[in-house]
C-alpha cells in the first residue's frame, strides 16, 4: 500500500509521455506527406535564426507592449517547469523536495523563491492575454478565422497556464515544513493565513493535492499541445532553422517546368507518352499546388508551427484593404487540411483514400490567392519565419499552368508577353516609341 502512490504516478507518467509520443509520431507522419526540399545548406546562419528569433525572440519585440509579456511568459513557463524534474523524481520515489538536500537552503530558496515570483507574473500577463483576447476590440482576434474553436483553444490555454500557476503556489502555501524553513516563499507565505483553522492533517491533503494535479495538469498540457495552436512551443525551434534563407521575393524553379523544358529539348522523347499513375515522373509532371501532399515538407511545418497571432493578417495591404485574403487563414486552412487527411490515412490503415476534396476551392478560394500583392510582409511580422507567401505562389502556378484559371487581367497580360514581348498591346517595334523626342 505504501507503494501505491509511486505506482499510480509511474503509470501517469508513461501514459502521459506514450500519448505524447505516439501523437508527435502522427505529426511527424503528416508533415513528410510534403515534398522533399533541401534545407541544410547555411549551417551556422541556420543556428543562429534560430537561437535569436525562436529561443531569443528577437520578432517578437518588434511590438513592444506584446512581445515583453510574451516573453514573461516563455521565460516563466520554461522556468518554472524546471521543478517538474523534482517533482518527477519525489513521484517515483516517494521522496519529498529531493533537490532540497542536494542544493541546501540558499540555493534551493532562492530557485523556489524565483519560481514563485515569475508564477505571479505568468499569472498576472496571462489575465491581460485574457482580457485582450476577449473584451478588448483588437481587430486581428476578431477576424472570422478566429471564431469557434481556434477562439476556444486560445482560451483553453491561457485557462491552463492560470491554473497550472496556481496550483504551484497552493502547493508551496500548504507545505508546513516547506513554509516553516522560511525559505524560498515570497509569495506562497501570502496564501498562508487562507489555511488557519485547518487541521494538519487537511493542510496536508490539500499540498497532495494541488501536487497531483500540477503535475498531472502538466501531463494534459503537454498532449493537448498536439491539438491546439501552441505546437509552436515546440515547432518554433525547427521552423525558424529550416526557413528559407534566400532574398525574400526570390522564387524557386518548379521541378515540374525543369523536367517539361528537358522533355521538349529531347529529339527522342515521345511528348505523348502519358505517365502511369502513381508513378514518379507522374508526380513530378503536376505543376504548382492543389492539395497539402504538393506542398513541400517544410510549408507544411509552417502550417502546423503557426501560433495564429494574426500579426501577418494585421500587416497584410490586401486584408487591410478589405480584400478576402488572411494570410493567418491560409496556414490555419492548411494545417486543418493536413490533420483532414492525417485522419484518413489513420481511418484507412496507413494509405490516403480520395476524399474528393483538396486544399484548393475545399479550404482556400482562388479570390484569396490572387489578392496577395507578394509583398512579404507576411514573412517580415511573423516572430517564428512561417512563409504563407510560399503557400500562396504555389497554389497561383497550379491555377495558371494546370487549370489556366488566372484572372483575365493577368491572361491578357502573358497573351501580350507572348505575341508581342511586353505587356502592352502593341507590337515589337513600337515598344521604344517612348524613347524618341517629340
């Protein structure tokens, strides 16, 4: 019987790390359904975009006001998980603040004593997230795309994180031993006098207590992260060192157009020979995107590491003009596109079966795609490098080269291009007319 709690607790913490575990599996699953893309070029300009941009936040601060409370937050929360370690080893071991006798009263109560000050704080900011995201009129939270649920999520975490806090110091307030070193307590010993009158016994109950359920909430909030926006906790590092280094409005060759230029150039291809199905060089043939498995590997990990914040939508000149396009909308569609046909292969056994739907007119109209201007600014407002530009482009070469849906303006442009070398409509010889003297 006197083992049973630390069996309990090992239990909890295989499931909760299995879970984990299997759910990071799926991700990683659904995001080699992309294209393979060379990223490993530029090592160390890699490292240091991500040192500064996902572990330094160097974006974020480009707006003051919300960088510096997200970053009470990152530097709390991370911080303050560093007591999950103790409270993994008291767990399995049916110890009691283990790291106390390791580290002495100074060091300890001084790490205590910390954790509890950045807690308040964490606290303190997540109420203000709270209060912005909900009674604040702050246009990028109220944009369409953040109805229903991804409105809930944002909520469910900042729910979390108060209660998490919360059961910290409740923890700390309750330890009798704990408050009667006198170390390490600058908050909890406020919370103290809300226990007088209780017997040692219930004090006790309720430090095991709010010691199970901060360690099990962290468990929950570890696996809902799977299911919620803030994969980018863990995404973000990734991202920021797979992003694109080349100049920002510099577009890649298709493989595609490579391969039908080659194929036009060879005396001794058959231009009628169709592809079988299924098949590489029938792959390769499609030009642009229609669905998630024609973007690549890495378009598809900005999908899943984008934090909705909206500032890409709030800097967009197509969205501020009132046109269709939110480049936050574009990531969201396509990361709830990539979890629609993650689920189909799990409901079928590991293989896609056509569901009759794709990214393209299912979740992002065409109206979206051509009111982006390419501008970037999408790119530049994003504090963890996500590139819905990317998304953008590559959905546009499919809409011209495989449906030749551009809009008419653009069509009569190329027809132009072709038949006379500009985009005007006159010919070749007039086109330096305006170089002449009157």
């Amino acid at each position: 019987m006197h083992y049973l709690p630390n069996i309990f607790f090992a239990l909890a913490l295989a499931v909760g790390i299995g879970f984990f575990a299997m759910n990071i599996r799926k991700l990683f699953r659904n995001i080699k359904l992309g294209k393979d893309v060379n990223r490993t070029d530029k090592k160390s300009e890699r490292i240091k975009n991500m040192l500064m941009i996902a572990l330094g936040q160097s974006k974020m601060v480009k707006r003051p006001f919300s960088g510096f409370l997200h970053i009470i937050v990152y530097v709390g929360f991370i911080i303050i998980n560093i007591e999950v370690l103790e409270i993994i080893i008291d767990g399995l071991f049916g110890t009691h603040r283990v790291f106390l006798g390791f580290l002495g009263n100074a060091l300890y109560g001084f790490l205590i004593a910390t954790f509890e000050i950045l807690a308040v704080l964490v606290f303190v900011v997540v109420t203000i997230f709270w209060t912005r995201r909900n009674l604040s009129n702050i246009k990028r939270f109220l944009s369409k795309e953040m109805k229903g649920w991804p409105k809930r999520d944002g909520n469910i975490i900042l729910y979390f994180e108060m209660v998490i806090m919360t059961l910290f110091l409740v923890m700390n307030a309750s330890d009798t031993l704990f408050q009667q070193a006198g170390i390490g307590n600058p908050i909890s010993q406020f919370i103290v006098p809300l226990f007088d009158g209780f017997s040692l016994a219930s004090i006790h109950t309720i430090e095991r207590t709010a010691w199970w359920f901060h360690i099990l909430g962290i468990l929950v909030f570890l696996n809902y992260l799977f299911y919620s926006k803030h994969l980018h906790i863990l995404l973000a590092f990734p991202n920021t060192y797979f992003a694109d280094l080349n100049p920002k409005g510099q577009f890649n060759n298709l493989e595609s157009v490579t391969n039908e230029v080659k194929l036009m150039m060879d005396p001794d291809a058959d231009p009628y020979a169709i592809p079988a199905e299924g098949t590489e060089e029938a792959v390769l043939g499609k030009f642009g995107a229609s669905d998630v498995a024609d973007l690549n590997w890495v378009q598809l990990l900005n999908a899943y590491t984008c934090t909705e914040c909206g500032r890409c939508t709030s800097s967009c000149p197509a969205s501020l003009t009132g046109k269709e396009l939110s480049p936050r909308k574009i990531m969201m569609d396509t990361r709830d596109r990539l979890e629609e046909v993650g689920r189909n292969i799990d409901a079928n056994k590991g293989t896609f079966v056509d569901d009759g739907k794709q990214l393209l007119n299912d979740y992002i109209t065409p109206e979206e795609l051509w009111a982006c201007t390419s501008c970037n600014a999408c790119l530049e407002e994003c504090p963890v490098n996500i590139d819905p530009l990317s998304i953008i482009m590559d959905m546009r070469r499919y809409l011209v080269m495989e449906e030749s849906a551009a809009p008419q303006e653009l069509n009569s442009m190329m027809t132009n291009i072709e038949n006379n070398g500009a985009p005007w409509q006159y010919s070749q010889q007039d086109r330096l007319n305006w170089t002449k003297e009157e």
